[in-house]
C-alpha cells in the first residue's frame, strides 16, 4: 500500500511540473475574465470526464470555498432526453457539438476533458466551438492526443492511466474554481 501511494504522489509530483501550474493559472485568468465579461461556460467529457463536467458546473453555479453569486457554466452531458433522443436519431458522436451549436456564442468558453484526449465526440465539439468564436480550454492524458491544434488553453498531461489523469484533472479544476472565485470575489475571500 506505502509504494502503491507513493507513486500516485510521484505521478502527481510529474504532473504538476512549473510550466503545467503557469497553464492553470492562464486557464484560471481568463475564465474569470470571461466570466466578468458576462460569457458562459460550456461543459462536456465523456464517463467519469462526464462527471468532472458536471461538477465543475456545480463548484461555479454554487459556490467553491465561500457564499458569492453564482456562475454561468453548464455540463453539457446532463440532460437525457437530449442526449437519447440525438444520439438515436443522428450520431452519438455529436451530441456535444449540437449543444455547443445551439447554446454558444462568440466569446463564450468551452471546457472539454477527455482522459485519452481523442474522444470524438469531444473533438467534433471542439470544432464547432472554434467555428462559432468560443475559447476552447483542454484536459487530458496522452499528452492531448489528437485535440491539440483544436485547444486555446491546453491542460496536458503525459500520464496514459485513465485514473490517474482523473485524479490529476480533479486537483486541477478545483485550484481553477478556487482562482476565479478569488479573482471575482475577492473582498469575500476567508483566506486574505
């Protein structure tokens, strides 16, 4: 068990390298400015990308680290008959991009996370989201797999164990929702 621990501190020690936490930071910086510019946040992985997704949204709506007004963002994979009823009758594979097709507009950000970094569904919202003005911010394994040119904000890891890039991603994000409800609610802060 000690070893087993000890390389999950190793791989997050590798993760969490000088150049990856400036990229969070950049990440964090412009969420927050997007959200004062009174932009949305869009949502989407795929499996337990899914559930990051939707607990991103709810750490903005609803509060990360103290009570302050809520967020604009949205998990994209939330809704079932939206999701049933497209995949049904079109492709499974561009369920997202119909939401960010629907939903976005120009200036508005969408967040993919993708373990592999090659989910095509991901991708294919990454693609319309640059079509149609949105920022795209990336996580993923892999080293980005194949959304690299698609991504404005990259969040990417070398690590390829699909556990293990979640556990890297889950401390990402929160050190993200805790900057930007810093960075917008400051005077609120406990910590200053």
């Amino acid at each position: 068990m000690n070893h087993w621990i000890q390389e999950r501190l190793k791989c997050l020690e590798n993760a969490f390298n000088e150049e990856y936490c400036r990229s969070i930071d950049r990440v964090s910086q412009e969420v927050a400015r997007r959200f004062q510019a009174g932009h949305t946040l869009f949502i989407c992985g795929n499996g337990g990308s899914a559930a990051d997704a939707q607990h991103i949204a709810a750490e903005f709506v609803g509060r990360f680290q103290f009570d302050r007004p809520g967020l604009p963002a949205i998990a994209l994979g939330t809704n079932p008959a939206t999701l049933t009823a497209w995949s049904n009758d079109h492709e499974f594979a561009t369920i997202f991009s119909r939401q960010v097709e629907c939903f976005g507009k120009t200036g508005d950000m969408l967040w993919v996370l993708s373990t592999s970094g090659k989910s095509r569904n991901v991708i294919y919202a990454l693609k319309t989201a640059k079509e149609q003005g949105l920022i795209t911010i990336g996580m993923a394994g892999n080293d980005g797999g194949i959304m690299g040119d698609l991504i404005d904000y990259p969040l990417f890891v070398s690590e390829k164990n699909t556990p293990y890039v979640q556990e890297i991603h889950l401390i990402s994000y929160h050190r993200i929702c805790e900057q930007v409800e810093i960075e917008l609610f400051q005077n609120k802060n406990p910590f200053n």
